[in-house]
C-alpha cells in the first residue's frame, strides 16, 4: 500500500464499476501504478445484477458480480493497487489533489473521478430484499427474463418510456405506473408509448407496498390511486423501479462543475473543469448508462490522465 501522507501517486481512481476498473487497467499497464478506492459496493451496479448478456466478448452471457472479478483482477495483474474505504473529503483545489479516507490522506497529481450513480428506489419495504428476484432497476439488463410474463414499470420520464416500450418485446403486458396524469418523457418517447398495445397506464398511481418474499421473489404489487385513495392489489413477475438515477458527487460539490442535477461536467473526453481531473463512467452520464459505455469512458479518461502526467508536473 502506499505511503499515506507524503508519497504522491501518479493517479488514484475512485470507484471500482466499469468505469474505474477500465481506468484501473489502462493506467497500471502504462506503469503508473494506480491506486483504486473504493466504498462499501466494491464492483458498483453490475454487481446488484444477474446475468449480462449485452457486454461485448461474451457470447453466452456472464454474471455481473464475476464481470467484475475478472476486471478486479485483470487490473491487479498489471499492478493496480485497491484499498477499501469510504473517502470522506476530496481536495482539488490544488495539485497534487488530496484524497481523506477516514484519518489518512492519499495525494496525487491525476485523479480519474468513477463513483458512479445510485439508482433511486421506492424505499418500500422487500424492495432491496428482492432487488434480482422480481424487482430490477434496469430494463436492459433484466427485460430478457421476462418473456411471455407481465410486468410493471414505475415512474413517468424517459427512462421509465424506454424501459416500458423495451420490455414489450418480451412481456406479454406493461403497465406503467405513474403518480400524476401527465409524463415527464419525451414527446417522442410519449407517443411511442402510447401507440404501443402492450403498454397499460395507471395514472394517479403509486406502488404502495411490494409483495412477496425472497423464496417465490415478487409476485405482485399493491396500487394505490393517490387522488382516490382507493388501494388494489396487481399480480405480476417483474417490478421496474425507472424514477431515476442520483449521481454519486457530493464529494465533489463546489469543486468540480456539474449539472443542475449534479452530473459531473466533462469537456473532450473525460475531461472536467479541474486540470489532472477526470470523470469517467455514470458519474458523468446521465444518458447511456451502461457497462460498456461506462468501460470506454473509464479508457478515455485513463488515457488522458496519462497525456496529463507526461506533461511532466
Ligand atoms: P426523470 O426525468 O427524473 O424522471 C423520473 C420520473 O420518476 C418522473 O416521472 C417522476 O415523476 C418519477 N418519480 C420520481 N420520484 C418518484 C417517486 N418517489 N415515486 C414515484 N415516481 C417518482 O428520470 P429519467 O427518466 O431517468 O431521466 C433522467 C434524464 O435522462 C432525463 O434528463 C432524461 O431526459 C434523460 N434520458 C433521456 C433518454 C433519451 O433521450 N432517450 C432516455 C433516458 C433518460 P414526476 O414526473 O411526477 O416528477
């Protein structure tokens, strides 16, 4: 591990997704001898989810949490360094930047930003109990389970109208539940919606409770009409919480630019306002959102942080 305090890395990376692992990859085999932090999920989402089938190079699919492995350990065979811990301030406000994890402090002069976004759930009761067992947070990875099932999928934005129209070419039924009677998606996105047959709306609806349990996984909802107050229970197979995603960065407020939801500001490629600093992966995308994306992007900005160090200090 290196010198807490005094020694100044070429580069830490913080986040241990896609993003920072790819990051993690390329930079330890340009011998820059990264040290990745990383919090209480190392691995990130991928590692919430079953089976990947969309990561390009595995042709049969491959579960997220050994996707992940294989990154962590691709990373440490070139000479990655990883410490455990939750990084409670972040100086970069100056170089070399300051990284505190608990009592110690870590400097460098490139940081490559990978902390990701946290779904936002319900905060229902079974709903992280059967997070992979019915209920999923993203339609992409999980849709395919759903073949010939009915699901529901709540929330009124554009992700929620991707998801839905998505996972009609595998369920039979959609319905999605939106707590007001107008949605927040697209005009596009909205007619593609509505024109689809499979899709069903309840308006003035939310998901009032979750049922099931961890051995039969979800076998349905609980609705409730918050004009009426009427409730109503729903049988169904898969639950999609699609309400949106909170970009982990309050580290970084006041100090590195972001958007008005707090999606960090990257210029020509992983590039922030912040010279030596770098943010890779959903902590700058509030788009695409993918393993693979996130992957390239952690390339991208591995690759400049090492133009960035060869520009001497
Ligand atoms: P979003 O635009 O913030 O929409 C979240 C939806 O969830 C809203 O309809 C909101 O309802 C609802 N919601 C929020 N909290 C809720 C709660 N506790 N209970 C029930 N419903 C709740 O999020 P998003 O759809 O993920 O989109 C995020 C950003 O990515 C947007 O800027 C979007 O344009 C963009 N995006 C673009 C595309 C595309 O262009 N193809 C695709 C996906 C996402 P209210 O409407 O009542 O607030």
């Amino acid at each position: 591990m290196p010198n807490k305090n005094n020694e100044v890395l070429n580069v830490i990376i913080l986040g241990s997704g896609p993003a920072g692992l790819t990051a993690a990859i390329y930079t330890a085999r340009a011998n820059l001898e990264p040290l990745v932090i990383h919090g209480s999920q190392p691995g990130g989402q991928l590692t919430t989810t079953t089976l990947v089938e969309n990561f390009p190079g595995f042709a049969e699919g491959i579960d997220g949490p050994v996707l992940m492995e294989e990154m962590e350990k691709q990373a440490r065979r070139f000479g990655a360094r990883f410490l455990a811990g939750e990084v409670t301030k972040v100086e970069c406000g100056s170089s070399p930047f300051t990284i505190h994890v608990g009592d110690d402090s870590y400097r460098c002069r490139s940081l490559i930003i990978a902390t990701g976004a946290s779904p936002r759930l319900l905060g229902l009761a079974h709903e992280k109990e059967l997070y992979g067992k019915g209920v999923s947070v993203c339609a992409t990875c999980d849709g395919f389970f759903y073949r010939g099932k009915e699901v529901a999928v709540v929330g009124g934005g554009d992700t929620a109208m991707e998801e839905a129209t998505f996972l009609t070419r595998f369920a039979d039924k959609v319905h999605v539940i939106h707590r007001r009677d107008a949605l927040r998606a697209s005009p596009a996105l909205q007619e593609r919606a509505f024109a689809n047959k499979k899709i069903v709306f309840h308006w003035h609806a939310v998901v009032s409770a979750i049922l099931g349990d961890k051995q039969k996984g979800l076998t349905g909802i609980r609705l409730k009409n918050v004009a009426s107050g009427k409730e109503e229970e729903m049988a169904c197979d898969g639950l999609f919480i699609a309400i949106g995603h909170v970009p982990n960065t309050g580290l970084f407020k006041g100090q590195v630019d972001m958007d008005e939801r707090g999606y960090l500001l990257t210029g020509s490629g992983a590039e922030t306002n912040i010279t030596g600093v770098f943010a890779a992966g959903d902590v700058q995308d509030p788009h695409f959102r993918q393993a693979i994306t996130a992957a390239g992007s952690g390339c991208m900005a591995a690759i400049q942080a090492e133009r960035f160090l060869d520009q001497g200090p």
